[in-house]
C-alpha cells in the first residue's frame, strides 16, 4: 500500500495530508474524490473518453495518447478505467502549474485533437484509481494500454486490482518536464493559431488599376494618354 500511495503522489497529488483517506479509498472501504489542485495550482491533468458505440472511446484515447508522444514530444500518460462511464489518460507534470495554465493546455489539446469528446476543461476533483465505483461495483484502475480495449464495455474490473501491479505500471512513468510542458504548449498554439488565420485573398483577375478606361469620359482618356507620353489623335470616320 505505502509503495501504491508513494507512486500516487509522485505523480499527482500536491496534498500530503491525506494518508489515512487514501488508504480507506485504495482498499475500496469508502470512496473518495480527491482535489488535484492546490491553492490554484496543479500538477496533473486528467482527459475523460466517455462510453461510445464499440470500441469508439478506446480508439480516440489511442489517438490522443500517440498525439501526445510523437506530435507533442510528451512522455507516455498513465491510463485507467473509471469503473463504469470512460477511460481516462493521466498526465503528470514535474512542477506544480496554474490551474488556469492546465486548462488553457486542456483546451488546445481538445481543439486539437478531439473537439467532439463532451469534456469539462476546469475539473480538478477525481476520484484516484485503484477504487470502489459506488454506483455499478466495479473498479477503476490504471491499466497496461496493451489490455484497454477488451474493458471496452464494462469500464471497471470486477476485483480489485493488486496493489503492487498499480504501483509498477505507475513507477515506469515519467513527469512532464518544464521544458516539455512549455514547448508542447506553444506547440498547440502556433497549431491553432494557424487554423484561425484567414486565407490569403486570391489574386484579382481584372485589369490592373489605372488600364481600365471603358468608364472614362473623353477627358479622362485624353489625360490619361498624356500622363503616359502620348499625344493621342482621333479619327471620326464615317460609314456609307
């Protein structure tokens, strides 16, 4: 268990006073939800992928996590089940960032990568996996990505999961540096900047400024040829 809790706060939690409540949740005695951020600040964030047709959510949590990897440089995110209505992808940042930050980062990476997933941008509280869903019985629990898409339909294990077994997939996780953070954030906005930008207006094809004289009076012709250096003489011919 205190191996489980050290890999939990590693990763996630900024409060470190909440050992005995962690140890009644992990043991599935009660069931908590624990608030992510402190004071403002977080050092986690966590992206649901709600129960679709087939394996629809698991192949979106997929993309999104490769996304993460080879498009962001980021290293990979925990994975788990909720215990009954998603998946979800866990990132852990080295350092502690605003709330505000985390959203913002949210925000793009939906715009981005998964715009029709009904997520909530400012959510902080969640309840920690390994744990007792209240409502269906069954788990939530990280999970080797390898065995995501057969709990495609129940969401949740139906015993708990073993303690030493979480704690392992969690210790070969890695925190999201400052560097990586920040060029992974200006990654998403230069992207989306980009798609904001209007097209480039096309070419006109019309005659150039200054050339079209077919609304012109006499007048003007006889000016214009005159600017050019051309003493303009006219003709009046008449027909039979």
């Amino acid at each position: 268990m205190d191996k489980l809790i050290s890999e939990l706060r590693r990763l996630f939690l900024l409060n470190a006073d909440n050992h005995q409540r962690l140890q009644h949740h992990l043991r599935g005695e009660a069931t908590f939800a624990f608030d992510l951020a402190q004071d403002g600040m977080t050092r986690a964030i966590v992206i649901d992928f709600h129960k679709a047709s087939g394996e629809q959510h698991w192949l979106r949590l997929c993309e999104v996590a490769n996304a993460l990897q080879s498009d962001l440089d980021l290293p990979a995110p925990a994975v788990s089940v909720s215990g009954g209505e998603s998946y979800r992808l866990w990132l852990s940042l080295a350092s502690p960032i605003p709330t505000e930050r985390a959203r913002q980062f949210l925000a793009l990476l939906h715009k981005a990568y998964f715009e029709d997933e009904a997520i909530d941008l400012g959510r902080t509280v969640v309840e920690l996996p390994p744990c007792l869903h209240v409502a269906t019985g069954l788990w939530a629990s990280f999970i080797n990505p390898g065995m995501g898409g057969a709990l495609a339909e129940d969401l949740g294990l139906e015993m708990p999961p073993n303690e030493l077994s979480q704690a392992a997939f969690l210790e070969k996780l890695h925190c999201i540096s400052d560097e990586a953070f920040a060029h992974a954030m200006d990654t998403l906005q230069r992207r989306h900047t980009a798609v904001k930008a209007p097209p480039a207006p096309m070419p006109s094809a019309a005659t150039p400024q200054g050339l079209l004289l077919k609304d012109a009076t006499l007048e003007d012709i006889v000016k214009h040829l005159h600017a050019l250096g051309i003493e303009p003489t006219f003709r009046h011919v008449l027909k039979n």
